[in-house]
C-alpha cells in the first residue's frame, strides 16, 4: 500500500467524520471508497456539491450552511 497525505477544512473533516461514523467505517475506508469511486466513473461530475462555489465566507453572519446543506443544494425541506 501506499500513503497519500491531503489537507482538508474543519468542515470537510468533521462532515468525512461523520459519515464515517454513520457507516460505521473507517475515515481511511470512506476515503479509499470514494477514490475507487471517483476512478471508475460512479460520481456524477453534475452532481451540485461538486459545482456550485462555496457558501462558506468570514462574513461574520452565523447561518446553518452545514446544518441545512441539502436544502440549499437540492431545495429539501429541512
């Protein structure tokens, strides 16, 4: 095996966190998992979270971005 290092905002980290720990796997799993994803094509390039820009900005304002994300990606009701 090989050691690949990347970085990642507190956000991205404790969002990969939980997910994890919802799936019950391993950081290390869910990541191997969604880069043998990304290789075989099953990521759907389209998909809002990969092309809408951020909504995160040091506006000061506190907002419930990463509470209420499907709903501003998809339009669900919270």
């Amino acid at each position: 095996m090989k050691v690949i290092q990347t970085t990642l905002t507190e956000a991205e980290h404790k969002l990969l966190e939980e997910y994890a720990k919802k799936n019950s796997k391993s950081i290390k799993e869910v990541v191997r998992e969604a880069v043998k994803a990304t290789i075989e094509g099953n990521v759907n390039p389209n998909e809002p979270i990969f092309t809408c820009p951020a909504s995160s900005k040091r506006t000061g304002k506190v907002d419930r971005g990463s509470e209420d994300h499907d709903k501003y990606l998809y339009g669900e009701k919270a």
